[in-house]
C-alpha cells in the first residue's frame, strides 16, 4: 500500500473514531466535529457530511430555542441561569452563538466564555459560537449542521443565540422550534424602535431584570406586552404568544419559563404543528443549501475564474449592461464542456 493510500485509509478511520466518540457523549470530539462542519476546505467539507451521515438517526430528539434580545437586556446572564437550571433537571444543553453580521470575528466565543463561565465548565453544558464564514448561507448551513452534531451528542437542549442584530432574527427563527426574546422595561419605548415582522417571530417574551425597584415596572411591561400581542399573529398556529417576567440574577421566573416552552413543545407536537415546521424548515434548508452549493461550484470553476475579471473590466471600460455581462458571464459557463 503506497503512502497516499495509507493517508486516505487513516483519515477515514480517524472520522469513523470521532464520530463513535461523539455519538458517546465525548464534548471533545463533538468541538472537533463541529471545526469540520464550519471550515470551508473541500476536505473538510467531505469528512463532516460523512460524519453527518452516520449520526443522523441519533438527531432531532431535543427542543431547539432560539435566543434574542434587545441591547442591555441581559442575555448571556439568562442564558447562563437558563442553561444551570436545566443542567439541574438532568437536560444535557447546547448554547451555539449565530452572529451574521461578522465574518471577522468568527461569533463571540471569548465573550461567550467569560460571561458564562459557570456554565462553560458544567458537565452537562456545551457552549460555542457558529461562525458565519462570511455569508448568510454559511450561517445558515454551518449552525444546522452543528445543531445536529449535538443532538447526535446528546444534547436535548439547544439553545441558538442571535449575536447580530435585525437579520439573524429571521435566521434563528428558520432553524428553531421555539423563539425567545429577552426585553427590559419601557415596552412603549422599545416597541417604536420594533418591526412587526420581528416581533412575530416570537413565541414568548421575557421581560428581564424583574427584580428590586424594578419589579413594578417591569410587571407593568409585561401587561403592556400582552396588551399588544393579542393584535398580532402569532409566530405558530394556534399558540398565543405571551410576555412574562423574569430575574436572571435571582433566577426567578427561569423555572415558569421553561415551563412555558414544555408546554408549548407538547401543544404543538399533540397538534402536529411541530413536526410540520421541521418540515418545512428541513425544505427551506434544503433549497438554500442548493442555492448555495450552485453558488460555489459557479465561482470555483476554472472558466469563471477566468473570465470573471474579463468581465468585470468590461463592465467598467465598455461600459456594458449590468444584464448583458451576467449573460455573457452565463453562456461561458454553459458552454464549459463543449
């Protein structure tokens, strides 16, 4: 056996290893395999769809939460007392960070870890960031997959939080069961700086920091709240979505709030709406990763690469139409084979 044989041969044993070692529980292994889900290296690339293939009997079993919040409202804090409480209920939690709107960064990681550092340290607990690789698709794509490594890791709790702000609502929102937003007092304030079309992502509502000399004002949120969301629609079919209060700090209301997403995880199974919105969410995945692969393999191919700064001079030197250089661009690639 020559030595690019052996090579291929070890790498292929070293993925079936890693991924019988996740699908033991193994957090290690999960963070390896969750680094070849994000990396754009073709390699990569195949050696995480194998491993995808073989653990996906083991997916979809836990309760997927999306995370957002308002500037200020606390959230790492929650997310921390969140996880801790659900930790001590026997929950074996995941916390993914989606920040689409930096491509540099890479999520927030380091802010992640200190901010919730009790919670990075539980057992019980795994936290990391899904980077967006630069695009939208590669949010999309890369926090899917890392969602179903650790459901085939055995996490019956994923937590998904929006790091960016405005566009990864909708993101989120594709890819979860359940939607959270964490709010502070001054509902009217906040409200006029809200489109309605976020706020009808949101299956609950939680007013943060409902303690001390705020607790007045923050049950008075809540009702104006409630007030209000009884005139939009409803983010899910036959769920009223609610606001409620809560106390990351003195971890009051954590334990009503999970209460409400069990409730609502056996209202919308018992009516068939959750396995319904798997679906759809599981076609929506498969026509943008269709899109996004088609995007690739265009720009990767030798005769674009060729012809692409041809092109984009042409644009600028001759002054050609938007649409005549896309065509000529097209027919190129089209006419690859011949």
């Amino acid at each position: 056996m020559n030595n690019k044989k052996k090579l291929i041969r070890t790498k292929e044993e070293n993925v079936e290893q890693l991924y019988k070692q996740l699908l033991h529980g193994n957090r290690a292994a999960l963070a390896k395999a969750i680094t070849l889900v994000e990396s754009n290296a073709e390699r990569h690339f195949t050696q995480s769809q194998h491993i995808l293939q073989n653990v996906i009997d083991r997916t979809g079993n836990s309760i997927r939460i999306g995370i957002s919040g308002v500037p200020g409202a606390g959230k790492s804090t929650f997310i921390e007392a969140f996880g801790l409480y659900l930790c001590s209920i026997g929950k074996k939690v995941a916390v993914l960070a989606v920040d689409p709107s930096s491509s540099k960064s890479g999520g927030s990681i380091l802010g992640d870890k200190t901010r919730m550092e009790e919670l990075a340290k539980h057992p019980q607990a795994f936290i990391r960031p899904s980077p967006s690789g630069g695009t939208l698709g590669g949010v999309n794509r890369k926090t899917r997959e890392s969602i179903l490594l650790c459901e085939a890791a055995g996490y019956d709790v994923i937590l998904v939080e929006t790091v960016g702000v405005g566009q990864s609502e909708g993101i989120v929102r594709d890819m979860v069961d359940f939607f959270l937003l964490l709010v502070l007092t001054g509902a009217g304030d906040e409200l006029q700086g809200m489109k309605k079309g976020i706020m009808e992502l949101i299956d609950l509502i939680l007013v943060n920091k409902a303690d001390g000399e705020n607790l007045r004002n923050a049950n008075r949120t809540a009702r104006e709240y409630n007030q209000i969301l009884h005139f939009l629609q409803p983010a899910t079919p036959g769920w009223q979505t609610k606001a409620k209060t809560c106390s990351a700090i003195n971890g009051t209301g954590i334990m009503e709030a999970w209460e409400v997403i069990t409730q609502f995880a056996q209202n919308t199974k018992d009516s068939d709406q959750f396995e319904k919105r798997r679906s759809e969410q599981k076609q929506q995945w498969f026509f943008a990763s269709l899109k996004d692969e088609l995007e690739r393999r265009f720009f990767q191919h030798s005769t674009i690469k060729t012809q692409l700064p041809i092109v984009k001079k042409k644009l600028d030197q001759e002054n050609m139409p938007v649409s005549t250089a896309v065509k000529e661009l097209l027919d190129q690639y089209d006419r690859r084979e011949e």
